[in-house]
C-alpha cells in the first residue's frame, strides 16, 4: 500500500507486555498500520514513515498488553444461574441474541479472542456471519458448533449424540461441513442431569476415532473431562486441550495421579482448569449467605464440599504446573452464574492458585492462543500479527487487579467504542 490513504495508529505507554512471558518493557510503543501491527519496539526505533499521517495515542502510566484470548467460553449462557437443561429449552433465537450481548460484554472488557466450546445447534454460526456482516460486534471467534455427546451424556441436549466410532467419524465430518473450527468432546459427565459426572462417557474406540477424525481435517480438539480416567482416555486418543483436568475417581474421591500430569506434559496436551468456574461463584454466595442470614445443614454441607473441591483443585493446578503442563486461561462463562465480561476473574485465579502474575498474563494471552491454536495470528504483540491490543490503566504485572481497568481496546487496529 502506498502511502496516500494510509492511516497509522501509534500506541504509547509506561509499559508493554507482548504476551510472550518475557519480563514487561518500558517506554515501549506499538505501530498499528490498517489491521496490522507494524513495529513494536521503543520509541526513538518506532518511526512512522514521513507524509503519512499518524494518530498518536499516549496513555501515560498504562500498560500495554494483546488483546485477551479467552479458550473457553460458551456464548448462549446467561450466567443466572440456571443449568444448561434449562437453557436448552429457550428458542434459537433468543440464544442467538444472548450470545450478541455477550460476545459485546467480553469484547469491551478486552478479550478480543474466544473459543466457544459448545453451543445449541446453529446458533453461534449464525452470530459470527451477522458479525462478518457488521449487524454486531465482539470478539474475532473460534466455533465447535454442537459439542459432541453420548446419549444422554453432558451437552446431550445441544449436542451430536453418536454411538460407535462410524456414527462418530460421520458427525465430525458433519460438524466440519457446518462450518466448525475444532471439535468439543465431552469424555466424562458434567452438570447435565442425565449425565454421570465422574464416569468417562464415549468408549475409547469412540473418542478415538473423533481425534482421528477431526485431525484429518486439520481440525483441533478440545474435551470436558471431570474424571481422572476421561482424561487418561483422552490423552490415549490424542487430544489437543483438556478442560477442566479434575482428578477425581468414579466415587468422586479427590486423588491427584501423578502419571496423568506427566503425561499431559510429555504429548503437550494444553489444560484449561477453569479455576474460578468450578464452584467459587456459589461459594462467594453461601458465605453471605452465611453472614446475612444463615445456612441450612444442606447448605452448610454443599458449601463444606465445595471448599474440599477448590481446595484440590489449586493443589492439583500447582502440581500440573510443577510437572510442566501448560496452564491455559478459559472460564467457561457463560454457564452457572458466571456472567461473561468478567474474564479477569479467571486470570485472578491463576494468580491465586501459585502463578506470578506475568505467568498468567502469558496463560490468558500467547499460551491460550496456542491453544486455540491462532498463535500465528492473535496473542502477542509482534510484527505481522492482528492489531488486537488491550491498554489498561496501572501495571498488570505487579497488581493483578489492574487487568479490570479497561482504559481502551484495539480489534484488527480499530479502536473499540465501548461507549
């Protein structure tokens, strides 16, 4: 492109985070040229090209971060608090509309990437084409489309149900006709009522030939495993990413194996712990529950198990971490009561459950680009890559909180109004 018509965006901040893991740098600026980020770098190297005309941006004491890149969320959630058995039951058409307005509340609150791990039929196909058609906007989105189910088993009721790795093959390939970016597999049960949570759900024959499947397309693979041994029939099978990763036996004893870590580090299986999702939401409301008026001996009881059950789930975090599995960030909102613009919570999390605050900055940004598999593209700052990029207000890197304070997003160059 010449240079008559160019218009040039130049981004100036206190500090830079590139998304890499590499230590924040100081006075450091970003060239934005069309979609594309031209030059990172200082600002006496960054140069704009003379007679083009340049937009300067300095936001003084902020940081300057990628757009966030959140690996696992699902769209048409509400996050009121209902189950997914309830959600089914409402119109496409109200799901569609829902999953507009969430898709605006992530993006205004910087995350400019989503992975959406399971929707009801077509959806958040027909969300991404109105957004391809300008009707709305939100974050660039990698799709399954119907997540892939037993019958009867988690997501049953938005999902392909197959039996026999034939039927399997066939709804992959059908899925990769739709459209799909990757394929979500549920390898055990979940919150679905006709599903057994701590039990794997497809036979190995089955999530095998999903895999097989799908990556003979050159299509990535995500799985819901709540069990110790769905993860073990994943990893058998070859998957790309594990969400959840909770270690638990089909009694829904907590017990963390060691050999399943190592694994997962050894094929570099990516995890999405989903930290925040699991539980901390109830939590927060029984204990003001508690305070304000009370509990039942039911309550009392579910808030005692869920304690048990976060408290492993940051032990087994720091133990997967320790072995070398790559922590990706993703919360699984909209689902339960997780509302969606409030993927900081997530990254909070990981900050809580032992990282530094860089380490997971990197997990919301290059590493969960890797994950969805879009690192060429999205989920740090470089040369060549979109123009996504979040500044925020303070310094991330040693105040966690400051990742919430939004001060402007940037998605394929283009300054977002937020209003």
């Amino acid at each position: 492109m010449g240079s008559k018509g160019r218009h040039l965006k130049l981004i100036k901040a206190a500090r830079l985070v590139d998304g890499t893991g590499e230590p924040p740098l100081e006075r450091r600026v970003v060239l934005i040229d069309g979609d594309t980020i031209a030059a990172v770098g200082d600002e006496t190297s960054v140069v704009p090209p003379e007679g083009v005309e340049v937009e300067q941006l300095d936001y003084g004491d902020a940081t300057i971060l990628p757009g966030l890149v959140d690996c696992h969320v699902h769209l048409v959630g509400i996050g009121d608090g209902r189950v997914g058995d309830e959600l089914t039951l409402l119109p496409d058409e109200v799901l569609t509309l829902q999953a507009a307005r969430n898709a605006r509340a992530h993006l205004f609150s910087g995350v400019t990437t989503v992975r959406d791990c399971g929707a009801k039929n077509r959806t958040t196909l027909m969300l991404r084409q109105a957004m391809d058609m300008g009707v709305t906007v939100g974050p660039r989105m990698l799709l399954s489309g119907r997540p892939m189910a037993i019958v009867g088993g988690h997501l049953s009721y938005f999902g392909v149900q197959a039996t026999g790795p034939g039927a399997c093959r066939a709804a992959v390939r059908q899925l990769v006709k739709e459209g799909v970016d990757f394929i979500k597999i549920t390898a055990t049960g979940g919150s679905t009522r006709t599903s057994f949570r701590t039990r794997p759900s497809f036979n190995p024959d089955e999530i095998g030939a999903i895999c097989d499947e799908a990556h003979k397309f050159g299509k990535h693979t995500v799985a819901h495993c709540a069990s110790s041994q769905g993860m073990v029939n994943a990893l058998n099978a070859g998957i790309d990413t594990i969400v959840h990763a909770v270690f638990k036996e089909p009694d829904d004893t907590n017990r963390f194996r060691p050999e399943i870590a190592e694994r997962l580090a050894e094929q570099g299986v990516f995890v999405n712990p989903t930290l925040h999702a699991s539980g901390r939401d109830r939590i927060e409301m029984l204990k003001a529950r508690e305070r304000s008026e009370g509990l039942t001996s039911d309550e009392k009881a579910d808030l005692d198990r869920l304690r048990r059950d976060d408290e492993h789930l940051v032990e087994c975090f720091g133990l997967m971490r320790d072995a070398g599995v790559t922590l990706v960030c993703g919360s699984d909102s909209a689902w339960g009561s997780y509302k969606m613009g409030q993927f900081q919570r997530e990254v909070e999390a990981h900050v809580g459950a032992g990282m530094s605050p860089m380490e997971a900055i990197t997990s919301a940004t290059g590493d969960s680009a890797r994950s969805c598999q879009r690192d060429a593209t999205v989920g740090t700052l470089e040369p060549g890559k979109q123009a996504d990029v979040l500044v925020v207000d303070g310094d991330p890197t040693a105040n966690i909180d400051d990742l919430s304070r939004v001060a402007d997003v940037f998605q394929d160059g283009q300054r977002v109004d937020r209003g």
